[in-house]
C-alpha cells in the first residue's frame, strides 16, 4: 500500500509538472518566454510546452491595431494664439520582444511622444494654419512619431487631430470675420449679377433696335417698289387714256369728265354731314356733258363693223352760245333742294 501510494503521488506530481508547462497563446497576442530571465522566444498564438520553474511567461503582448487617446492640450500657436486641441493615434506592434524590452511602458512612451510632437507642430503655424491644414498636421505627425517609435517594433499607422479649440473671443472675432466675408461675396454675386443682366438687356436693346432698323429699311423698300409699280400702272392707264382720246378725236375725253362730274355731283347727295344740300349747277354745263357722253356712244355705235343702227338724219346744229364778257356773266342759274 505505501508503494502504491507513492507511486500514485509521483504520477500526480509529474502530471503538475507537465500542466504547469503548457502554455496556451490566444490569438491577436503573442507571449514572451524568459527562460532564467532571459528572454528567448516570442509564443506565437497556439499550444507551447515550457520548462517549468525554469522557463516562464514574461509579457503578453496585444499585436492586433490599438487606438490611444491623447488627453487635450493646450498650445500656443506661433501668432500667440492659446488653443486646445486633442488626439488620436491608431499603432500596431510588429515586434513583441521590442516592444516588451525596449521601452518600459509602450503606451506612456506613444502619449508622451505624440503629445511632445504635437505642441512642435501646431506651435510652429499660425491660427489659421492650424484651422485649416489639419492634414498637414497629421501627416507631420505620424511621420515624426512612426520614425521615433520605429526601434520600439511598432507601427504608428494613423494619428488624427480630433478637435482644435480657438478661444473664445477668437471665436467670435472669427463668426464676424465669416459673416463679413459672406456679405462681402453676396454683395459681389449681387453686382454681378446686375452687371450681366445690364450686359444682356443692352444687348437685347440693340438686336431690337437693328430688327427694328433692317424692318423699316424693308417696309421702306416694299413701299418704294409698290409706289413704282402704281406708277407704271399709272402711266399705262395714261398711256391708254391718251391712245383713246388721239383716237376719238376729243369725244373719249369728254366722256371721261362727264363720268368723274357726275361722280361728284353723286357724293354731295350721299353725304352723312347735311340734311339740305344747295349749291348752283349750270345747266349748259351739264347738258354739254350728256351731248358729248352722247355723241361718244354714237360714235362707237356707228363705227361697229357691218351693222349698227342707221344713221339718223343729222339736226341743225344749234346756234353757237354767246360768249360771256369781261363782266360777271348773267346766266340763269338753277337751285337744287333735295332731301336725303
């Protein structure tokens, strides 16, 4: 029984022996093995076996992507401006043994680093560098501090300017700063404005004007050319008028009189301006009128070709009308009263 039960403690201390030399690595980490305190081997993530009492774990090193908040900071600008600004660094350890031997705490030595550098940066422009070149501010950084942190076996892959804070008086001067500027380009947009629509109706004024211009050069042209056919046209009937007098020998003439007299008499009958119409008519003026209207009918009757009525019996001619003298002639005139 004593032999069994020795056995049975050896058997449980070797079983403790080999437990306690198991060492499971969880992913995204890697552990540091200090064999007599000497570090010797980065555990990658998985199962390792180590020598207990002689071997042990010295760091668990995270080498998955971490953020670090950088606390605010107040810095002066380089035109005395006092601003507060804060941080973010995003880093990765690609080195476990650097990282857990080369710097005695990984995350104050990347705070202080990246605090010490930021004042740097920032204090070297001026208030409105720093409002308005953020990514120049960050790309200064992470090339400062990526460098510095280079032997500590990481990687600063971002750093990210979360906030600048102006004071507050600034800050107003700056709103009527903004406000100013603004009217100032509504002002300009507004003369602009007014300036093209000025250009644009003074052009539209004067393609009006030269349409107006080429319409009444147009207009003027057409009536020119009408005023000269009514001219020609005119002359023609002339012509005609006058061929038909030579060869009437006077009659066609007198016809012509008589219609537009006749015409005339006719248009004072019709007026709307009078009741009553009185006027003196001399009778031996308008039988001369119908005689000759006569005579020219007979002529045209007895020249037809192959008829016509028979020739009448001529009349004695009347006997030739006293001239009138020098003097008011008495000649019996005749009154007219009509109604219309």
């Amino acid at each position: 029984m004593d032999l069994l039960a020795v056995l049975i403690a050896i058997l449980g201390l070797v079983i403790i022996f080999i437990a306690m030399g198991v060492r499971v690595v969880k992913q995204g980490y890697v552990y540091t093995i200090e064999r007599l305190g000497k570090f010797t081997l980065a555990a990658e993530p998985g199962l390792h076996v180590i020598i207990p009492f002689i071997d042990r774990v010295g760091q668990k090193v995270n080498m998955m992507e971490q953020v670090l908040d950088i606390p605010g900071q107040e810095i002066i600008t380089a035109d005395n401006a006092m601003v507060g600004t804060d941080a973010v660094v995003f880093f990765q350890v690609l080195d476990a043994g650097k990282a857990a031997y080369e710097v005695s705490n990984l995350y104050n030595a990347i705070m202080a680093l990246t605090t010490t550098n930021l004042r740097t940066v920032m204090g070297s422009m001026d208030l409105d560098e720093t409002l308005s070149k953020r990514d120049e501010i960050n790309a200064r950084l992470l090339s400062v501090v990526d460098h510095a942190t280079s032997p500590w076996g990481v990687k600063i892959t971002r750093v990210e300017i979360k906030d600048i804070r102006p004071p507050m008086d600034i800050s107003e001067a700056m709103a009527r700063q903004m406000k100013a500027e603004r009217l100032k380009r509504a002002e300009i947009l507004e003369a602009e404005g007014d300036r093209a629509s000025k250009i644009l109706r003074a052009e539209g004024e004067k393609q009006s004007a030269i349409l107006e211009a080429e319409g009444r050069r147009e207009s003027a042209f057409r009536d020119a050319e009408a005023r000269e056919r009514e001219a020609e046209a005119e002359a023609k009937a002339t012509q005609v008028v006058n061929d038909a007098i030579e060869g009437s020998g006077g009659q066609a003439l007198n016809y012509f009189v008589a219609q537009e007299y006749t015409k005339a008499i006719g248009k004072f009958a019709t007026s709307p301006n009078a009741k009553t119409i009185l006027f003196p008519v001399e009778a031996t003026q308008l039988i001369g009128s119908i005689g000759g209207i006569g005579e020219l009918v007979k002529g045209i009757t007895d020249d037809r070709p192959g008829g016509g009525t028979p020739p009448r019996t001529p009349s004695p001619s009347p006997a030739p009308r006293p001239q009138p003298r020098s003097a008011a002639p008495s000649v019996p005139r005749s009154g007219y009263s009509g109604d219309r």
